[in-house]
C-alpha cells in the first residue's frame, strides 16, 4: 500500500502556509517567527550532534569493518529470523534502548550501506520513529524521584521494544 | 551512558578484527566514519530545521492544547489513582502532548514533574520505600513506547540518504506506536492483574467451604433460567466473599466524585 507518499510533507506545509495567510496580521507574523525560531533550533540540534555524530560513526565504522556486527548478526540470526526482523538490525537493536544519538549513528551507517527505502531500511525507520530510549528514561525519571525498587519497569520497557520491533517489521511487511 | 557504548563499540571491534585478522581495515573505517560524521550532520540540517520550524508553528497555533483534549481523556483511564486524587493527570497530560510533538527539550522536565506528581500520589508508603508504585511504572513504560507524530531527527536522516520518500514511514510509525503505547499499558499493569486475580483465588479455596452452602442455596433457586441467574449467582458470591465489600464501596465513593468533575 502506498500512504499518499509524498503527499504527507506537502500537505503539512499548505496547513501551516493557510494558517499564515488567515489569520491576523500580528498572528501571522508570529507564526513565521515561531518557525525560524524552530529551525533555528533545529539547525542547533543537528551542528550539536556532529561531535557525538563522530565518536559514534567512527566506533561504528569500526564495529562494522571488524566484522563484529556480522558476527552479531549471524548469532542473533536464529531469533531475529523466528521474529521477522532483518539481521542486519542486530546492533541497532542492541543500542536503541541504551542511546538516542547512537541509535542514530547506526541508522546513519546502516542507510549508507542500504537504501532507506529497501525492507531492512524501512523497518530500521519504524523501529526507530516507534521506540525509545528505554533504559535511559527509566532511570532518569526514576532517579529524579528517588525510586529505590523499579520493580517490573524495565524488563516491561525492554519487553515492550522486543515487541515493538517485531510488529514494525510485520507492519512494514503487510502495508509497505 | 555514551561512553560506555562508545568503548564496548571499540573494544569489541579490536578484539574481533585481531582474531579474524582484519586489523588493517579498521583504519580505513574511523577515517570513513568521521568524515561520514560530518556528510551526515550536514544532510541533517535542512530537514531539521524545515520539521523543526513546522512543529514550532503547530506549537504556536494551539496543537499542544488540541493534543491534550483528546489526550486526557484517554490518560484519565489510564491513570485512575491520579485522576481520583486529582493530582498529575495534568502534568501527564503535558509530558505526553510534548513528546507527541517531539520536543525534547521540553518533554524531558515535563515527564520528570509527572513522576513527581505520581510520586507523591505514593503518599507515605513511597516516601518510606521508594517502590515504584503502579502507575509510575506504568507512566514510565508508557514514555519508552511514546508517539512521536514527526520523528523529526528519523525524517531528516532518511532525507540525508536520499530516500526517494522520507515521509512514507510515517503512518506505519504511527500505527506501530499506537499498538506500542496499549501493549505498554498492558504490561505494566499486568503484574498487578495477576495478583489480583491469585488473591481471588486464594479467597475462593479459602471460603469454599462456607461458599458452597450459599452457592447451592443459590442454584438451586436458579435452576430454572441459568443463562440470565449465571450473573446473579456469581454477584451474590462476591458480595458474601470477605474483602470484596470493601473493595465496592471504594469504587461507589469514588463514583460522585467522577460526576462531579467536568
């Protein structure tokens, strides 16, 4: 199924632009001063991250030049097979509970190598958009109140990834 | 946290390529990763800035409110003891809406002000313990599985690779993250569910005994129409069943309280 591809960014831009148009002039202004005060946050968030964007690539590199993240994907190869996901997520998977900006340097990796737009790169972009940091949430909030016993919270969060990763694909499969 | 995946990263990679033998070809791979550090981050910039400014708009114009009217509603399920003690659902409401709309900066500090809220909810028993009470770990759960309505960093970095459609996967995104969030739900509460449910069984063997009389006194006058006197029969039971009274009169008090609000 094809979801009005193209059509989404365009049509989000006419709202936004319909907006500007009619309303107010003050509103209007506002609005525009709204959005460069969010690309100019933005642009920070994206110059902020190359330092990280670096280290991490470059550990990255590594862990793929090495052969490591094959090995990876060839031990992990039985249990993503069972459960849809393609191997070459292994260490994405591995990551994406740990650390956002590393989650991205993989996914920056991985779309160098294949296309964002192959199986494997469109269920390495729902998985991504759909899950989060789990363990670093977890103990930020947690630790910010001073929880002693999280209980079942974290292998709940970490559950709730496993599954979201196997229905991103399964969605991918289905609709895409 | 960083340091620490940075150093297994490269650790394990040393160790890999010294016995494989591939140590020559991990050069090769810093010296591509940094400069493809720098090829990636300047992709991003465009796009970020476009999605940035877009949600900084929607922002603007109200979306924030308008994601919170259908928000609460929902969360108020989700989240009984805080609407009943009319404390956090508010702060729930905005931790969620912000992160529906991926601002970061902003939905960090929110989140922790809703654990905060929750927290005290906890009352004494969390301030004495520091257990984790239902809903916090629910709240806490339910963030990991957060929608995102514009995975802003996910769009720009499809656009830096050239996707010939960055923003195909957003409805399957959305739908994922929906599935994600009530499974979320689901499993955070289940712990609770399940000991529920063994503590009524622990109940029914333990008043079998007295519960069989009432339950053979009831039968016996449903006999003739069982499909509608089922329910009845089992009402009856619960109502004769230690602990459960008490358990009915919370939910009839807090049930004025409900119609109270608006």
């Amino acid at each position: 199924m094809n979801f009005a591809t193209g059509a989404i960014v365009p049509l989000v831009l006419a709202s936004v632009g319909a907006l500007m148009l009619f309303s107010r002039r003050e509103k209007s202004q506002l609005y525009f001063d709204a959005f460069v005060s969010g690309a100019k946050y933005g642009i920070e968030t994206a110059v902020k991250l190359l330092p990280t964007l670096v280290a991490l690539l470059c550990a990255v590199s590594m862990f793929n030049a090495s052969g490591a993240a094959e090995l990876l994907a060839k031990l992990l190869s039985p249990v993503l097979g069972a459960l849809g996901i393609p191997t070459e997520l292994a260490t994405l998977l591995l990551v994406r509970p740990v650390s956002g900006s590393a989650s991205s340097a993989l996914a920056a990796e991985l779309f160098s190598r294949i296309s964002p737009d192959s199986y494997a790169g469109r269920c390495a972009s729902v998985i991504l958009g759909s899950s989060d940091t789990a363990i670093y949430i977890v103990a930020v909030y947690f630790s910010a109140v001073g929880v002693k016993k999280a209980r079942h919270t974290l292998p709940a969060a970490l559950t709730v990834m496993l599954v979201c990763a196997v229905l991103a694909c399964a969605i991918v499969r289905l609709l895409m | 946290m960083l340091g620490r995946v940075f150093g297994v990263l490269c650790i394990i990679s040393v160790i890999c390529a010294a016995v494989t033998g591939k140590i020559s070809e991990l050069g090769v791979g810093v010296a591509k990763g940094a400069s493809g550090a720098v090829t990636v981050s300047l992709g991003l910039l465009g796009a970020m800035a476009l999605w940035n400014g877009i949600i900084r708009v929607l922002e603007a114009a109200g979306a924030t409110k308008a994601l919170a009217a259908i928000a609460s509603p929902v969360l108020r399920l989700v989240f009984p003891d805080a609407y009943r003690k009319k404390h956090g659902i508010a702060e729930i409401t905005a931790a969620v809406t912000a992160n529906m709309l991926g601002l970061g900066n902003a939905a960090t500090p929110l989140s922790i002000a809703a654990m905060k809220a929750l927290a005290e909810n906890g009352g004494e028993e969390f301030a004495k313990t520091g257990r984790a009470t239902d809903e916090m770990v629910t709240f806490a759960v339910l963030s990991t599985a957060s929608l995102d309505l514009i995975p802003t960093t996910l769009l720009a970095l499809r656009t830096a690779a050239g996707s010939a459609a960055p923003d195909e996967i957003l409805v399957p995104v959305w739908i994922c993250s929906g599935l994600c969030a009530a499974f979320a739900i689901f499993i955070s509460r289940a712990p609770a569910i399940l000991e529920k449910q063994i503590q009524k069984i622990k109940r029914a063997t333990d008043g079998k005994i007295s519960g069989k009389t009432i339950a053979a006194a009831a039968s016996a006058g449903a006999m003739p129409d069982n499909s509608s006197n089922g329910k009845k029969i089992t009402q009856r039971k619960r109502l004769s069943s230690p602990g459960i009274p008490a358990r009915e009169e919370k939910t009839a008090a807090a049930q004025p309280e409900r119609g109270a609000t608006p």
